[in-house]
C-alpha cells in the first residue's frame, strides 16, 4: 500500500495535496482497496463553498455507496472529468489519474489538523 509523505491525510481516508491557496483531494489506496471495484464517482458539489469534513460527493463500489468527506474547508472548483468513463483510475492510480477534486481553500491553517503519511500508516495499521 502506498502512503505519499507529500500528502496530508483524513481519518476518513481521504488525501489532500495543498499547492499555495489550491488543492487535489481523493480517496487514499487504503479506502480504495476496502471499497473493491469503483465503478461510480458522484460529486455534484462544484462551485458551492463547503466546510471541512462535509460530504462533497459519494464514490460507489460493486457492493457498497461511501460519502466523501472534505479535508478541509473551500470551493470545490473542477471534479476529474476522466472518472466518468474510468472510474476503476480510483483503484488502478488512486493519487494520480485518480483524483477526485480540485479546490481553493477557505482556510490554510486547516491543513495542519490533517494526518501526515507516518500517522496515516500508523491509523490503518
């Protein structure tokens, strides 16, 4: 299982990758693993302001639907296009072609409440 050090992590499984004010979230491979085949991604949220560890959207797997929860809070500004006719990317490439969203941050400082890769590893054991 993969755990890039340069990603923040969720206690929900998501990741965040923070460049200045913006920012790349997902599901980590240890989410994607759990959830089996994704053959769904659902985010119907771009363009409204959201809070941190509010739903933003669900990813559906063959046996089960999961809510995805922001790191942080902001605008989610473009949803992965290439999920619509790929969403097996999440499995196959979870924190590259398999990115979920991108986002302007409301609050920065929020990133510093977020798991690094060492407790993320330590969290799923």
């Amino acid at each position: 299982m993969q755990f890039p050090d340069n990603l923040r992590y969720t206690k929900d499984h998501e990741w965040i990758l923070v460049e200045g004010n913006t920012a790349t979230v997902g599901i980590t491979d240890f989410a994607q693993h759990e959830l089996g085949d994704i053959v769904f991604v659902d985010i119907p949220t771009v363009g409204k302001p959201l809070a941190e560890n509010e739903i933003f959207g669900t990813v559906e797997a063959v046996k089960t639907v999961s809510d995805l929860y922001l790191p942080v809070s902001g605008t989610i500004t473009e949803v992965n296009a290439g999920l619509e006719a790929n969403p097996e990317n999440v499995n196959s490439d979870p924190y590259g072609a398999g990115w979920m969203v991108k986002m302007t941050l409301s609050n920065l400082s929020e990133v510093d409440k977020l798991l690094d890769a060492t407790a993320y590893k330590q969290l799923v054991g």
